[in-house]
C-alpha cells in the first residue's frame, strides 16, 4: 500500500479539546478513525479517547495482516467501543456516561471501508468531485426519512452515539475502490459547521493533504470567532501501485508481515486486558448508570 496522510486537531473557542483521531497499518491494511467527545456529558474526552484505543486494538488483533472480514470487523469494533464506555461509566460510579461519536474507515486489497455512528464525517473526492460522504445522525439531516414527533425540536442533536445506555445506530458503507490520487477526509462538526460541503472539497482537490488540512483547519477557527468547537481533521491520498508519480508518503511495502504501527496513543493490545463485555454485562452496566441517575434525581426532588 501508499498513501500520504496528514491529521491536526485544535482546541479552537473550547476549555478543553474533546476530539480524538489517529491511524494504523500493517503491511496490507490501513485504519484512520476520529471521534469527537460530546458536551453536555462527562469526559467526553475520555469517551472519544477509548473509542480510538478499543478500535485499534481489535484492529491489531484482526488484522493479519489482513482482516478477513471488514464489515463485521468495522461493526463489532465499534460496538466494543460502545462498551468500554460503558464499564468505564460503570466502574467510575458516574451519574450519567460519557458519549462519543465515531467514524471508522479501513483500507485494504485497494478498497476503502467506513462505519459511522454520529455526526462526525468522512468525504471521499475524486477528480474534484465529492464522490460521497457520511449522513449525519442528527434530526437535521434524516428528518426527511423519519417519522417525528409533534412539537419543536433542535435538528442539529444527534439521535444516535457511542456511550449511551441505548443501543448506538450505526452506518455501513459497501466498499469502493480507490483510484490514484483520491482523497478520504475524515472531520469533526467543528470543520463541516462552519465551511460548506463545496469548499472542503475544492480545498482538498487543490492541494495535497499536509497542505490541505492544517489550510481548512485554520479556515475554520477563523470563520468561527472566538466561539470555535474543536476542529479536528484526518486525510489521506491514495497512491494505485503503478501510479508514475509518487507523493512521497508512507508505504508498506518494506514492513515485515507480522508488524502493526500506530498513532494512536494507547492502542497497542495489553495481554492482561478482560475480554469485551458479554451481555449480560452491558445490562448491567447500563442498568447501574441508570439507578444511580434515579438516585440523584430522587435526591433532588
């Protein structure tokens, strides 16, 4: 494989920034996911960063060096993501738990694969043109395909995420095949809520990814003011094996079979980690997050 890459995450108008992104490889399989911690919860922070080490560590058990079944692995990582969150919540005594979204994209065999839960996004250009891009999960994009219910409703919450004591709502992709020189773009709403759809992709068309990136980054803290969310971007250029020119970037033709690089902090496998929790478990953890949200409002009352 060859493809350049390049990430930036500012804490932008924030106290704190929230998102979290990074990638690996092996010789024959890439991952690039971000998440993007929620406010309004506890360590949201802490839910985007356990999303990225849990996804990456399935990855690196998976991959060898290939994954033999991407969907299932993008689906079942991502709920394993969901239930860390969980235990943690849980093991924390927390009132309420931390939430997350997520996007999750794998490369393999010359294929490009996502899973997306929130309304973090992922675009894929292509000539200049936007080929697709992820459909938020949010009453402002969906309204049209769901049945809702009378009285006023803020469009822009998210109906769907990781960490919380309901069942996440999550979207596959089918594969696609690259070709050279596409680009995949994944982001938090602190980019796509102030720029428009049109101008990250004329950006991302006009320049290579280490220049196109921090360029929109910065786009966005400006155009926000001083009210800026976190803005956090991950791109990559994909490189066929017969392209005549190369951007320089990372190839895997040279890493041993058996090995596996990372970004992300923390997400190398720890042996003595439990395995995911069964679900009888989950129920548990959910309930005990919900008696003691009980407690507190009784406490209250």
């Amino acid at each position: 494989m060859k493809f350049s890459v390049f990430q930036v995450s500012r804490r932008g108008g924030r106290a704190q920034n929230e998102d979290r992104m990074g990638y690996c490889y092996t010789r024959e399989s890439g991952l690039f996911v971000l998440a993007d911690g929620m406010g309004g919860h506890p360590d949201g922070e802490v839910a985007a960063q356990l999303a990225l080490q849990t996804v990456s560590a399935c990855f690196q058990k998976a991959a060898k060096p290939t994954v033999t079944d991407v969907p299932e692995f993008l689906s079942s990582s991502l709920m394993s993501a969901h239930h860390q969150i969980l235990r943690y919540a849980a093991d924390k005594g927390l009132l309420d738990s931390p939430r997350t979204t997520l996007v999750s994209a794998v490369v393999e065999d010359g294929r490009l694969h996502w899973v997306h839960c929130g309304d973090s996004r992922l675009y894929l250009i292509r000539d200049g043109q936007l080929v697709t891009r992820t459909r938020d999960h949010s009453f402002a994009e969906q309204s049209s395909h769901m049945t809702l219910r009378p009285g006023p409703i803020n469009r822009n919450v998210l109906f769907t995420c990781l960490g919380s004591p309901q069942r996440p709502i999550f979207d596959m992709s089918p594969s696609v095949a690259l070709q050279q020189g596409d680009k995949v773009l994944l982001c938090s709403d602190g980019l796509w809520s102030v720029i428009t759809d049109q101008e990250i992709v004329a950006h991302m068309a006009a320049h290579p990814v280490s220049q196109a990136v921090p360029e929109l980054a910065e786009r966005a803290l400006r155009k926000a003011g001083a009210g800026s969310d976190n803005v956090t971007l991950l791109a990559l250029e994909w490189e066929t094996p017969d392209a005549f020119e190369s951007t320089r970037g990372i190839s895997t033709d040279s890493i041993h079979s058996g090995s596996f690089q990372t970004t992300i902090q923390g997400g190398l496998l720890d042996p003595n980690s439990p395995d995911d929790l069964d679900d009888a478990e989950i129920e548990r953890s959910i309930a005990e997050i919900n008696e003691a949200i009980r407690k507190s409002a009784a406490r209250r009352a």
